[in-house]
C-alpha cells in the first residue's frame, strides 16, 4: 500500500504550533498534543435562502424554468391571465417576448433559461416551445390539463408531465414528450392535482405534494412504473420545486393552514426540513438543483407577489477576515483599488493630509512615489497599475484634482466639474462614476453624480437620496451601486442602495446595517459593504455581502472602525486596511484579508 510520502510527495512533519502556509492535503504532527493534524476548508452545514431581484410583474401560478442564473417565467395571473415572460440573469428579470397565449396553471419543463416548455393551462392541452428568444406552438397534450407535475429539470426535447387538473377534477394521468410529440404513459398511484415534479430524464423523475385536499404522497418513475416513497413532512400544494428524482427541492405552497414557508430537500430516500423560505408564498414557480435554485412568483395569501428568493445549498464557502501585512503609513480615509493580492492604497489623515501611496503583494505593503496633491476624503478607481485618485479634502476644504496612476508615477488629468469630498467612486481608471458627497465647504450631503470616460468628466443623473460618507461599488461608468451614508441630521446614517445602469440611479434592497464613512470592494453585482460609524452606535465591524439584488451579513472585522478602513478586491476575495478606531492609538494599520475560513482539524486513527 502506497505511503503518506509515495502520495503527497512530502514527509509528515512534526510541529510545536499550526505550521505557516499548509498545502492542501498536508497531515502534520503537533508534538504538543500529540496528535496527527490537517487544515479543512469551512462549508455551510445548511442550505439557505436570500432576496433576490423582483420580477417586473407580480403575478402568481404561472410557469418558469431553468437554472440559478438563466431562469425563465411566463404566464399567471394578477387577477387576469398574463402572456408575459421574464428572464433572469442570476441579479434581475428582464421582459422578453410574450407567450403566444395569455394563461395560468401552465407548467414549465427546461434544463436551461434558453430551451424549455410552456404546457398547457386551464382547458387547453396547448404547449409552446422557447428557443431563446420567442415561443412557438408546438404538439399538444393529448388531454388538456393544467396545475400538472414536471420533469423539471429535462430539457426542451424530451420531458414529462404528470397529475394536473381537468376541468377541476384531480387527474393521475402522466404523458412523455419527444420533441415533436407527446405519448400517454403509466398513471400516478395517487391522482391530484397543483402538485410537484423533479427530475431530468423521461425515465427518472419524482412526484411529490398536491391536492386538494393537500397531501404528503411522493411517487418515483422508473422509466415504466410509479413506486410510493417516503412523504413530504409537510402536506401542500401549489409549491416551487427544483432538482432531479434523486435529489430535489421543495419550496413553499399552501395548505389548510394557509401560505407556508417551509422547505424540504429530498435524498434520495427520504425529506428533511430545511431553513425556510424568507417569505410564506404558495402558487409560486421554481427551478434550479438542490445546491443553487430559486423560487419566484407566487401568492403570499393576500395578493400576487414579485418577489424572488435565491437557495444555496449547504456546502458554502464560508468567508473569514485574517490578518495581513500592515501598512508602513497608520491612515484613515484614503483612496484604494485593486485586488487582494494586489493593492494600492494612497493619501488619507495621518492625521495630517498625506500623499503616500502603498502597494500590497499579498502579504507586505511597499512605498511608492507619492500623488502630487496631499488628501483626505478621496476616492480611487482602478488596478495597482492603472489607478485614479479623486477629489478629496485638500487645505481647501474640497478639491476637484484628479490624478491618474501609471505603476510607477502620478500625473494629474481631467478635473471634476465640482470640488467634494467624502462621495462614493468606484470603476476603473478609464471608466469611473463618483456620486454623492460634500461640495466646497458645505455641510449639506449633495446628490450629484459625475462620469468618467477617460479623458474627462460629465455630468449625469443625481443619486435619489442625497448622502455624504457613503461608499460604491463597480466596474465602469455605466455599471454601479452606491450605499450608505448619511443625511441631515449627521447621526442620520443610512441603508439606502442605489443601483446605476448608465442613464439612471434606482433604489434597490437596503444594507443590513446603517453606516457611513464605510468601506467597499468588488462590482455592481458581487460587492461587499464593511467598517464604519453608525451614528451615535459608534463603529462596527460589520460585513456584507451583495449579489446583485440583496445585503446578507457575513463574518465580520476583527476591528471595529469608526472611520473608514479602506477596501480593494472582490465580495469573495477582499482586502480592508488602515481606518481608524476610537481609543487610542486612533489611527491604525493594520490589514485584514477576506476569504474562505479554515479548520485545522485532529486525525482519527481509530
């Protein structure tokens, strides 16, 4: 039998103390407690759901397919039936072309956002098919049904349905497609209707829930016969589901009791409850695999919803902030960009005005050539070798300096309209967004919003809500989120999200937390929001994470900063460094990298 060496091509060690820089699948010998030792990453134990982006029309009991990031819904009612179809990109929906009937109770079948079925709907064995773009009518059920099962997950060319209603009356029947055409196959055991489907072939699917009234029953096919398996823990009809016949998902419904939140997650042998939905919702539509799927649409007992939520499945990275290099400068509220490996940070109180610039390696800060004008208060865009150092506080209490950063030297370009400071920016050094502020020497937040194209800076939209001490995130002029900050009173700290396309700003979910003189990292759809004040709460150390439509807590600092810390990287991947705390020694230098969490963990040689 081949050895630890022969394996990993390395000796076990033997250590007083956790070794530095573990290779993955390293077992060493901790002399100390005597013991075999290795590092483990850490992963969620638990699936859990977030906010996702509203669909544009709240409606209920209509149709959808697809995966995670590239979903489809088409169809429901809002108190009419509706042709309309959206599609989602992993952040938002967005209107696309409509079906070729408005209807309800039309069940979706599709392994993709891109191929799928719309079957049926009340007295109608209609189906249509989407290729991507716009829907075709195509064979038609051999007996028109609606509220039916589904093979979910198969794709566009060969599928199955199940169950359903036929002018209101709870049907077994069960029907395969091919592509062209549909074949009747072996009936359900247990007749209903508003019931559940997973899978992704036509000889390997699951039926579970339904009614009325509601029940437990779940059902597997085999390719030629259905076979009664462990119930559902919850009775219910009208739910989302998502996954294959070996492992599914079900999300939500109704039952006597009304709209449920309830979700369970199907092994292969048996159910088990999971965290719940954020949201009771019945009628709703779903897709997806049991590590990432969602559930939209949908009925929370009063009126038709537009909400989405989003599932991860357990096995999450979970993030955790540790100490890097520190920074040869103590400073607060500078200017930064680039990646965790590497960073550049620049200007910012010492608590004087300074204009250091460092850079980061990954583990060690180095100084550079220095920006050209002294300040506090900026904003940077960029890399470590193509940066932007934006307005800022100068002796002047604002300045409208720009300088642009090559990796070696700092040469001033295109001023900004206005002179402000303590505004959100981010971008890259050719295409950059600042929003927000302070002007001149006013105390007033302003809601000013400027671009840059490279070569100079325009005025564009305002934010919605004027704020100062807020923070940004993205990737060019034309893709942004902006956040938190403050109003008057200045204890007034916010939530408020804004989200830019490149012609306008719209409030989207509000941060977790209110906070200003904050720090941010990464894009318009995967950034992280960390540090600052909270008005009279004082600072915190709180960490968030966005996805494109939702804040969601996560590991927080190990520091509480009052003001600002600076940031650079991605919502995954982040670096945090200087800021400020308020006891002594006040200004800080330290750093802080963001990344998935690690264990070391004993060996069982039982």
């Amino acid at each position: 039998m081949a050895d630890y060496k022969t394996i990993h091509g390395i000796k076990v060690k033997s250590y007083t103390t956790d070794p530095d820089n573990i290779i993955e699948g390293q077992v060493w010998y901790d002399k100390t407690n005597k013991v075999l030792q290795f590092e483990t990453p850490n992963v969620t134990t638990a699936g859990s759901f977030r906010t996702g982006g509203n669909l544009n029309s709240a409606r209920q009991s209509g149709g959808g397919f697809g995966i995670y990031t590239a979903a489809l819904m088409f169809g429901g009612t809002d108190g009419s039936n509706r042709a309309y179809t959206e599609a989602y990109n992993g952040s938002s929906w967005t209107e696309v072309a409509d079906l070729n009937a408005a209807k309800q109770g039309n069940t979706g079948l599709g392994a993709t956002g891109t191929a799928g079925l719309s079957v049926a709907s009340p007295g109608s064995a209609n189906v249509e098919s989407w290729n991507g773009t716009s829907w075709t009518e195509v064979g038609d059920l051999n007996t028109a049904r609606d509220v039916m099962g589904s093979s979910q997950q198969s794709p566009s060319t060969s599928g199955l349905v199940f169950g359903g209603s036929i002018t209101g009356s709870n049907s077994a029947l069960h029907e395969s497609w091919n592509g062209s055409s549909w074949t009747e196959i072996a009936d359900i055991n247990t007749a209903r209707k508003s019931l559940s489907g997973s899978g992704d072939t036509t000889t390997a699917a699951l039926a579970f829930g339904g009614g009325p009234p509601s029940v437990a029953v779940a059902e597997l096919w085999n390719g030629s016969g259905w076979t009664e398996v462990g119930d559902i823990n919850t009775a219910r009809q009208q739910s989302a589901s998502a996954g294959t016949s070996t492992s599914a998902l079900l999300m939500g419904g109704e039952n006597s009791g009304g709209r449920v939140a309830v979700a369970e997650l199907w092994n292969g042998s048996s159910w088990a409850e999971q965290n719940d939905l954020n949201a009771n919702t019945g009628a709703n539509a779903g897709g997806g695999t049991t590590s990432n799927a969602l559930s939209y649409a949908g009925n929370n007992g009063t009126a038709s919803v537009a909400i989405t939520e989003e599932w991860q499945g357990a096995g999450a990275a979970v993030l955790a902030w540790s100490s890097g290099g520190t920074l040869n400068t103590a400073r607060n509220l500078s200017g930064s960009g680039g990646t965790q490996t590497a960073g550049i940070t620049f200007g910012g109180g010492t608590p004087s005005l300074t204009g250091d610039t460092e850079l980061y390696n990954g583990s060690s800060w180095t100084e550079t050539a220095n920006l050209n004008t002294s300040r506090t208060q900026l904003k940077g865009a960029g890399t470590q070798t193509a940066a932007l150092a934006i307005g800022g506080r100068t002796p002047p209490p604002s300045t409208d300096v720009v300088e642009s950063w090559n990796g070696s030297s700092w040469t001033e370009v295109g001023d900004l309209n206005a002179a402000k400071r303590q505004f959100a920016g981010s971008g890259v050094q050719s295409s950059a967004i600042v929003s927000g502020g302070r002007a001149g020497t006013s105390p007033t937040p302003i809601d000013d919003a400027e671009t840059w194209n490279g070569s100079s800076w325009t005025e564009v939209g305002d934010l919605n809500t004027a704020r100062a001490a807020l923070a940004g995130a993205g990737d060019s002029n034309t893709s942004a989120i902006a956040f938190g900050g403050y109003n008057l009173p200045a204890d007034d700290n916010e939530t408020k999200t804004e989200s830019w396309n490149g012609s306008a700003w719209t409030e989207v979910n509000d941060l977790n937390q209110k906070r200003e003189n904050h720090s941010s990292a990464g894009t318009a759809t995967g950034a992280l929001a960390f540090a600052g004040s909270r008005g009279p709460a004082g600072p915190t150390g709180f960490t968030e994470d966005w996805n494109g439509a939702s804040w969601s807590e996560i590991a927080d600092l190990s520091t509480a900063q009052s003001l600002s810390c600076q940031g650079s990287g991605t919502n995954s991947l982040g670096l945090a460094f200087g800021g400020a705390i308020p006891t002594s020694p006040g200004y800080i230098s330290t750093t802080e990298e963001l990344s998935q969490g690690k264990t070391v963990k004993t060996v069982d040689t039982d």
